[in-house]
C-alpha cells in the first residue's frame, strides 16, 4: 500500500469528516420520520408512503416503521463504508435533500400547525 501525501491525507480525513456528520445528519432524519409518522398515525393522519401503508396495514405502524426505519440505518451505514467518496456524498446529500422536503418540512409544519390551534 502506498503512503499518502499530507495534502491527500487531509482532503482524505475532510472528506471523511464530512461523510460521518452527512450520516449522522441522515441517521436523525430517519428517526425523526420514524417518530413524526407513528405520532401522526396515532393524531389519525395517513401515511403518504404507499408501500409503507400496506405494511402498516400487515404488521401495524409500530411494527413496520421499526423494520423500515431499521433497514434504512443499517442501508445508510453501508452507503458511509464505500470507497468511493463522491458516490456516498452525493448520495448522502440526495438523501437528506428528499427526507427533508419530503418528511421533516411537511411534518413539521403539520405538527406546528396543530399547536397553534390548540393555542
């Protein structure tokens, strides 16, 4: 194995910082669909996943968001072990980019919204 430069090491050790705050980032986002969605199943709204309601429907919405969510981290944490840094940034910025428009405005807003009507 060669040995790195200083300049390859650090552009290496940023780019693998960076990595481990996008997984963490990413890790957050599932957890916080994973308790947005159980708490809105219980307030009675609908799930938007369609795949995700049928397993609902199956398994019950404690069940199936653990399985879901539980792949989804162990499938975040293999994407963060590949070699090739630009597949797993990209992939990773994809990523937070759709859960945050996706899950965390759009629930967000509905559970901001709900308090302000209690208030």
């Amino acid at each position: 194995m060669r040995k790195m430069s200083g300049k390859l090491r650090e552009r290496f050790r940023a780019s693998s910082d960076t990595v481990n705050k996008l997984l963490l980032l990413n890790l957050s986002l599932q957890l916080f669909d994973g308790v947005a969605t159980y708490q809105g199943i219980a307030l009675g709204w609908k799930e938007g996943n369609p795949l995700l309601r049928l397993m609902m429907a199956h398994w019950g919405a404690g069940w199936a968001l653990v399985v879901c969510k539980g792949w989804a981290c162990v499938m975040l944490h293999l994407l963060s072990r590949m070699r090739n840094l630009f597949v797993v940034l990209t992939a990773f910025w994809v990523a937070a980019l759709c859960y945050l428009a996706l899950s965390f405005i759009p629930w967000f807003t509905r559970f901001v919204l709900l308090l302000l009507a209690w208030l």
